[in-house]
C-alpha cells in the first residue's frame, strides 16, 4: 500500500508539474501556433512580438503581430498590428468552441501594394485564404479547432497605397465593427475569422483610395496623359480590393 501511494503521489506531482507548465509558457505556446499555422491559411509570413495571457480572467493581450507580403509583392510587410487585446468566455475554455466576449484590434498599419490595374497584396492573401479553405466541410466532419467572437472592433487604422499609377498615397479608412463571428455555424476556423475580417478592411480600402485618388478629376491632375480606357481598367482592377467571394 506504501509503494502504491508513493506510485499515485509520484505521478499527481508530475501531472501537476504538467499543468504548472502548460499555464506558465501558455503565451509561448500560442505565439509559436499562430506563427505556424497563419502562412498555411494566409501565404505568407507571420509574426507576433509577445503574448499575455492571464487564464483565470480570461484576458489575453497580443502584441506587434506583423503579416508579410505574398510571393510576387516586393515590401516589409501588408499589415501590422500594434495590440490584440481578447476578453475570453472562461466557462469555454474546457469546451470544443472557444468564445471570445471581446477582440479589440488597435493601432494596425496596412500597405497596400497594387500591381498594374488588377492585382494588389490584400486580394492575393484573400486568394490564399479561400484556396486555403477549400469546399466547407460540416462542422461535426472537422477536429479543427473553432471560435465565436461576439465583438470584434478594429480601430485606429492608418494605409498607406504603394501603385506605379498612382504613386505613394496615405489613407484613412473608418473603423470596423463585427459581431457574432462563427455565432450561426458553431464556430468559426482561424482561416475563416481571417476572412470575414480581411473582406470589409479591403473594401473600406476601396472606398478611401476611390474616394480620395480616383474621381476622374484627381487622376488626370495626378497622371498627366492617362487615357480613358486606362482609368476604366484601374477603376475595375482596384475593385478587386473588395473581393471577398
């Protein structure tokens, strides 16, 4: 019975020391999951500077995640963003759905790169993504994991366009507001959060850069001899900013 008790002792303290572990480097191990697993939905590189994650307040901060440019665009990064902060539902930590309350995304700087009239670094990655997501699969088919985001704010956001056409260009673009990601499907993947959050960001793009470059006024001011049939390709391939489908 002695030996039985040391034997049963012995291996509590050593899921114990599992468990103290686990909770202890839990930021490190998602900062090197993200890492991982982001290039195979977005196509390109992934970063993330440090990770804070208190479990028992079902708080996480994220901090200078950088997302590099696809192959065939030529610049440091497509986006950057200064500070993730997530409020966890801590009664999902033990289920097969994670329920984020929160996901505020702040001070993001996005480069948008436009390659001749119809190709840009943000439809590329929305290419990789859906290539990445193939034919849905239903959700009881799949051990991947899943989420729901009830809120989801990104704020603050500065662009800046880089086009042969249209030169260097800074934009503003308004703030986004999502909710009830992956709410009616019982979860959402990475690869699909990804999306719904990358479509609206390219559109809002869009409307800035139409907005601000491409009344036809601007562009004749701003590109001395650009003929007619020129604006209408631009007009068209821009549009391919908001692809989202």
């Amino acid at each position: 019975m002695k030996k039985l008790a040391i034997i049963v002792l012995s291996l509590l303290l050593v899921l114990a020391g599992i468990v103290v572990f686990v909770v202890s480097n839990a930021g490190s191990i998602i900062k090197e999951v993200i890492e991982s697993t982001g290039p195979d939905y977005l196509g390109t590189t992934v970063s993330v500077g440090n990770i804070e994650l208190s479990l028992t307040e079902g708080l996480c901060v994220v901090s200078d995640v950088e997302i590099g440019n696809p192959e065939g665009f030529d610049g440091d990064y497509a986006m950057r963003l200064d500070k993730i902060s997530v409020v966890l539902d801590t009664d999902s930590l033990q289920s097969d759905v994670l329920v984020m309350k929160s996901v505020n995304i702040t001070g993001a700087s996005l480069h948008t790169i436009v390659k001749g009239t119809s190709d840009t670094n943000f439809k590329k990655i929305m290419d990789n993504i859906d290539a990445a997501l193939g034919p849905q699969a239903p959700v009881s088919e799949t051990d991947e994991f899943r989420m729901i985001i009830d809120k989801l704010d990104f704020v603050d956001a500065d662009v800046s366009v880089s086009s042969a056409v249209l030169g260097e260009t800074a934009l503003t673009i308004p703030d986004i507001h999502l909710t009830d990601i992956g709410r009616k499907s019982n979860g959402a993947t990475a690869g699909e959060v990804a999306k719904q959050l990358l479509a609206p960001i390219s559109k809002r793009v869009l409307s800035a850069l139409l907005k601000a470059k491409l009344n036809v006024n601007g562009l004749d001011e701003q590109v001395e001899g650009v003929k007619e049939g020129l604006k209408k390709n631009l007009l068209k391939g821009l549009g391919k900013l908001g692809k989202s489908e």
